[in-house]
C-alpha cells in the first residue's frame, strides 16, 4: 500500500514552487529592459561624439591650411561628422611667441614667428531613446539624458 504524502488544498498551493523563476524573472525584466536600453543610449551618444570630435578635427586641419576661408572650415567640419543637424564655428586668433596676441597679418617684435590657432566648435542636438526628463533614483540622486553634443578642436601652427 503506498501513502501519498500529499498536503490538503491551500497547504499544496502555499508548497508549491513550480513558477517562482517566472515570477522572479518578471520582476527582474523592467530593470534588464532599462539597463540595456540606457547601455544602447549610452553607445548611441559616444559614437556621436567621436564624430563630431572627428569633424572638429577635421575643420581646424583645414583651417590651419587655409585660415581666411571660414566658410569651407565650417563646412569641412560639418562634412566630415557624417551627421545631420551640426552646426559649426571657427575662431582665428595669433600671439607671438612671447604670448603677446597680435593680428595674424602683422609680424612680431624683433622678428619672431608667430603662431596661429585655430578653433573649431561644434554643436548638435541629441535625441535620447530615453525620453523621461529625469530619472529619480530615490536617495541614491537623479540622472537627466544629454540633450545636445559639443565638441571643441584648437590647433596650433608655427608662421615663419
């Protein structure tokens, strides 16, 4: 005669521990969901900002080359991001080896060279996959998705 150990009813049920990894891993989804999405973000933005990096680069090797023609700097920068929606501006300044900033048509004391900067700054929105304002995290702080890239270049070059 065999005897079933078998609880009556509510027992069984409360017993019962068939669906408890279900269970866990629907809790534990919204946070992996979350996680991956800001990771994808995360590399969205990077890969963003080496390109307008690169395109920063770009514009001011460019300018070095060629400092009177602005526009093409500009453009050149732009170009070479690869991304829609850049906008870009150049500065143009000299400084004797001194330190002392002249104009870049002039020479400087003495007969010293004369060193030339450029700079080129770049701009460009950035659309976040995540589009809540902020995310709260209690007491550990918040956090607020980037909205907008930059980037910044300056190269140097000695004028004889």
């Amino acid at each position: 005669m065999r005897l079933s150990h078998r609880r009556p009813g509510r027992l069984r049920l409360l017993a019962d521990r068939s669906g408890n990894v279900m269970i866990e891993f629907a809790l534990a989804l919204p946070i992996l969901m979350l996680l991956i999405v800001g990771l994808l973000d995360l590399g969205n933005y990077s890969l963003q900002k080496s390109a307008m990096l690169q395109g920063a680069r770009a514009g001011a090797q460019y300018g070095i080359l060629a400092p009177t023609e602005e526009t093409n700097v500009n453009t050149t920068a732009q170009t070479a991001t690869g991304l829609t929606g850049v906008t870009a501006t150049n500065t143009v300044f000299c400084e004797c080896v001194s330190g002392t900033t002249v104009a870049c048509t002039t020479t400087c004391s003495g007969g010293a060279t004369i060193k030339r900067y450029v700079t080129v700054n770049m701009s460009k929105s950035f659309d976040s996959v995540l589009t809540v304002t902020t995310l709260s995290f209690g007491s550990f702080g918040s956090w607020t998705p980037p909205t907008s890239l930059s980037a910044s270049v300056t190269m140097m070059v000695v004028v004889p």
